[in-house]
C-alpha cells in the first residue's frame, strides 16, 4: 500500500495532551516583572480562557468541539504515505513513512492550532487576531481560520521572509488579513530595532513582540502564537493520533519518529502520542532536527527565557540561544527561532527526544532528492525532517527499522529558495559561537 487515508468518521475526536505524562513534569511560566508564576489574569489580557485552560490542563485528553472539525475536515483526515521511491534511490532497507501535513489549505501542519485558536478567540467574543509570522506559513494559516470564523487579522511578518515570499503575503492578503513586515514601524518595539539597525532581516522574537504590543494596545484583539506553546501542541496532536491509527492499518509500528524543530509544535505533535508507549516500555526513539545555525536545542541553555525580544511574553523554562539572539538569514524561515517548546525541552531533559542539528545545505540536497523521487516538494523547514529521516535510514542501512517523519509543509511557495539553491547562492553559516555567548549572558537571573 503506496498510502494509507482514514475515513472522516476514524479522526480522533480529542486532542492528546502530552504535558501530564512528562516524567519530570513542565515549570509554570513566570512573569518577567515579578519573576513568580504567571497569573492566568495577566494572561487573559491577550489569550481566550479556552487557550489558557488548555494551556495549563492536568487533562491527558481534551474534546475537539464540533465547529473545529468540521473545518479540520476540509483537509483532514491527512494521508500518511510510504516513500517506496525514496527507499529505493537510498539503498535503504528501512521502510520510510511520512504523515503529509502539506495536504491543507495553506500547505502546512499551522492550521491544525490556526483553526482552534480562532475558534475559541470568536466564541469569547474577541473581533481580531495579531499575530507575528516566520516562513509566512503560520501568518497563511491564521488568515484562513479567522476568515472562516469572521475575525480580523494582523501578521506582522519576519523580513527577510517578506522579501523571499511575496505569494506567502498573497495568500494572507486573499484571506483578508493585514501584513506588515517586521520590525515595522506600526509599534514601539519596531521602531526602536529600525533605529538601531535599519537593515534587520529581523527575526521571530521581534515579530512576537510587536504582535504582543498591538495586541495590548487595543481591546478588540488578543494574541495568537503559531508554536512553542503547550495549546499549539495540544492541538497539533491530531498528527500523531491520526498516524498511529495509520501505521496500526499498515501493520506497522515506528522504530523512529523523526521532525524538524522550529518551536517544536510538528515535531512534538507527532510524536507525543507515542510517548505513553515509550514509557510503557515500547523500543522507540524520537529525533528532532534544527538548523546548525539556530541550534537552540543542542547547543542552547535549558532556563528561564523569555519568548521575544522586548520580553513581554511570560518566561518559559526552556532551550534558548537568548531572546536576543538574531539568527542567520537561512532559507528554513520557520526554524530561526531562539526558543525550544517547554515540552519538547522537558523531554529532551528526560532523554526521550534526541536532539540533532543539520546544515542548510545538505537539507535542500534531502528535498530535492524526495521531491524528484516522491512527487512532492517540502518547504525548507521539512527538508531538515528529510535530511534526517535519512540519516536514521542510512545510519545502518541493512538495519530493517521504520521510519516515520513528519512531512510539515510543501514548498510550491518557497521556489525563490529553490532557484537559490540552484545557482549556487546557499551556504551554510558557521556555527554562531559568539552571538551565541553573548545572547546567552543575557538570560534573565532567576533564583
Ligand atoms: C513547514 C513548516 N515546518 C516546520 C515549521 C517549524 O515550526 P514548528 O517547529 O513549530 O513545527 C514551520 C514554521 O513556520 C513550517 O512552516
């Protein structure tokens, strides 16, 4: 069987919560004022209640309400696939399956959290959504769950991502929203890093602080983060309940989960449900990839850090590069992030994730060798899933393992970097020691 789709009537009615099972547990959010836990209050002034239970939920399993899936089912359930023409370009006995999350409207996994966030954001009553945007794949997403439940929405979009995807603004624009590159000059934050450097490619934590400062500038609109968040990967557990239904049809059952890392919400929505299994006793492995040049987690500090530049978010306990830190104007717009999901940190913490890092490069070699081997071209951030399910196959490549990695987005909008590649324009950064240190020295102090 080339794939294996579930009927409409097979999709997981609840979203699975990993954050109970977590060995260790999660530290709660601190306020960055008064450095103790987070008062859910504080919180309300920019999130829905819905997303702040769900945030905070000791529930292992959470209902989907009905108007969430019957716009999930506009592209859900999605095909989980074998890559048969992979496996035989690499020589490779391993069997290779990847969950298609570039199957939605907008082309990647964000509309499974774009969607429930919208909802809950309408039925509170709240009329617009400002949200910042990386690869732009998030800001699309957003725009088309507030156009179905009738919100407004501002994205203020990275930079350099603006430059490099003009249809990814197409989309947004198409679904009503309002976008803006980042740093702009719309809010505080924007002009004080325009001032300082009026060539920024800026990076996520500045759109995220100017996302947060609109959003507390006005009544009518709350804040939308599109990762890192336990609610966002609350709700892209559906990945993962979805595709053990999948591999248990195709008589099969994963040896190794593997995902891109940005803020870490595919990878961790993927492979959080198998984690009742690992601590269960079942022999599987979990590998997360992140670009060598924005290594939050393999060579980032676990600690309190804050999510943005201006630090307005609550400080989370996780692998962080610094708030600060600006990282390189890779292609993989979606993985320059300095933060790693408290969840996806925690795990790695109690040795169940294991964290890697590849270079710019040989992923888009990965993405071209599976675009022209199984039909389909990923987006540059989950060229590193591609890049590292084959790492995994050719570790041992007369080992018969199965694979399964998170296919996170096509890359129909990303052929500017494409035709990069081609001629010879990428290159890979050097590790940024320096940056790094410095960005790391200026963690916030807490005892
Ligand atoms: C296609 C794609 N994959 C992966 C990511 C990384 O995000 P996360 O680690 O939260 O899944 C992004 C982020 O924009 C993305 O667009």
């Amino acid at each position: 069987m080339k794939k294996i789709v579930l009927r409409e009537d097979q999709m997981p009615t609840s979203w699975y919560n990993v954050g109970p099972d977590i060995p260790g547990g999660l530290h709660p959010p601190l306020d960055p004022e008064t450095k103790e836990p987070m008062a859910p209050e504080k919180l309300a002034q920019v999130f829905p209640m819905g997303l702040l239970e769900q945030e905070m939920s000791p529930e292992r399993f959470i209902k989907i309400p009905d108007e969430v899936m019957e716009v999930y089912k506009i592209w859900r359930p999605s095909p989980l696939v074998r890559a048969y023409k992979l496996e035989q370009a690499l020589g490779t006995k391993a069997k290779i399956f990847f969950k298609n999350e570039g199957v939605s409207p907008v082309g990647s996994h964000k509309p499974n959290s774009a969607v429930p966030q919208a909802y809950y954001n309408k039925i509170e009553g709240v009329k617009r959504l400002a949200t910042e945007t990386g690869a732009g794949q998030w800001g699309s997403a957003l725009s088309m769950a507030t156009s179905k439940f009738g919100l407004e929405c501002k994205v203020f979009m990275v930079r350099c991502s603006y430059d490099q995807k003009p249809y990814r603004k197409s989309i947004m624009h198409t679904f009503g929203a309002d976008i803006v590159a980042s740093p702009s000059n719309d809010t505080e934050t924007g002009r004080a890093v325009l001032a300082k450097d009026p060539n920024t490619p800026g990076s996520l934590g500045i759109a995220i602080s100017e996302a947060l400062e609109d959003a507390a500038s006005r009544e009518d609109t709350n804040y939308a983060l599109g990762s890192v968040l336990n609610h966002v990967i609350l709700h892209q557990s559906i990945i993962g309940l979805e595709a053990k239904k999948q591999m248990e049809i195709a008589g099969e059952y994963p040896d190794v989960v593997v995902g891109c890392c940005g803020g870490g919400s595919n990878f961790a929505g993927l492979m959080g449900p198998f984690v009742p299994d690992y601590l269960d006793g079942k022999k599987i492995k979990f590998v997360g990839y992140e670009p060598a040049s924005c290594p939050s987690m393999t060579a980032g500090k676990l600690a309190y850090d804050a999510g943005d530049v201006a630090m307005r978010t609550p400080l989370l306990y996780m692998h962080t590069l610094g708030h600060d830190f600006m990282p390189p104007g890779i292609h993989a717009g979606g993985l320059r992030y300095h933060g790693m999901a408290p969840i996806v940190s925690a795990l790695i913490r109690d040795d169940i994730i294991e964290p890697k890092s590849v270079h710019q490069l040989e992923c888009f070699e990965a993405g071209v060798l599976f675009a022209r081997t199984e039909g389909i071209i990923p987006a540059p951030e989950t060229t590193h899933a591609i890049r590292g399910a084959i790492i995994e196959a050719m570790k041992d490549p007369d080992e018969p393992k199965t694979i399964l990695f998170n296919f996170s987005g096509h890359g129909l909008i990303d052929m500017a970097a494409y035709d990069a590649y081609f001629n010879g324009e990428l290159h890979d950064y050097a590790y940024p020691t320096e940056a790094i240190a410095e960005s790391l020295a200026k963690l916030p102090e807490i005892d």
